[in-house]
C-alpha cells in the first residue's frame, strides 16, 4: 500500500457535448443502473448494508451528521475496485489536489 497525489485542474480543456456522446458511444464497459436509482426504488445490493459494533456505527452517524466544513474529514465509500481517498485540498493555485490510497478495496 502506498499513498498516491494527483491534482485536477479546473481551468483545463474540457470536453464539448459531442466528443462526451462520442466516448460514451465508442466505450466497450458496459453501464448500469444499479448506482443510479434510489436505493428504495431497486434491491438492496452488496457492501450497502454493513455489520459494525454499535459504538463505532454511533460515532461514524454522529460524525456524519456534522456540517461538511465541521466535520474535518472527508466521507469516502468506495466500492470494489475503486480507491479510498485520504484527503481532498484546494491548492492556492486554485487546483484541486487528492491523496488517495493505491490499493482498491
């Protein structure tokens, strides 16, 4: 496991309409609609219900129901495959910096 850094900049050249539809028409994965409907309105999938001790489920409720600029950490749940980030700055530079681990869950 190492930890990883790259930063985004949003002054950089975007993609027009187009060219998205054309990427998109032009991919080989295959998109789902798992992650993009409610999860009241579709079966509940795996990894959504997790057994934890009951303290550490109070603490992680209480943490999360601070205000975003409160709460000092960042709210990661990624899912197999994707990556856990540690911390998430915007630089003076104005780009925003990710420092992620480089191990997927």
């Amino acid at each position: 496991m190492a930890i990883q850094n790259m930063t985004l900049d949003p002054n950089a050249q975007s993609y027009t309409d187009d060219q998205i539809v054309g990427k998109i028409n032009t991919a080989t994965a295959n998109i789902t609609r798992a992650g993009s409907v409610e999860a009241a309105a579709r079966p509940i999938a795996d990894g959504e219900v997790v057994a934890a001790k009951v303290a550490t489920g109070v603490a992680k409720a209480n943490l999360d129901a601070m205000a975003d600029v409160a709460r000092g950490y960042i709210k990661t749940s990624p899912t197999a495959g994707q990556f856990k980030a540690v911390s998430i700055e915007r630089l003076a530079d104005g780009k925003l910096n990710v420092t992620y681990d480089d191990v997927p869950v």
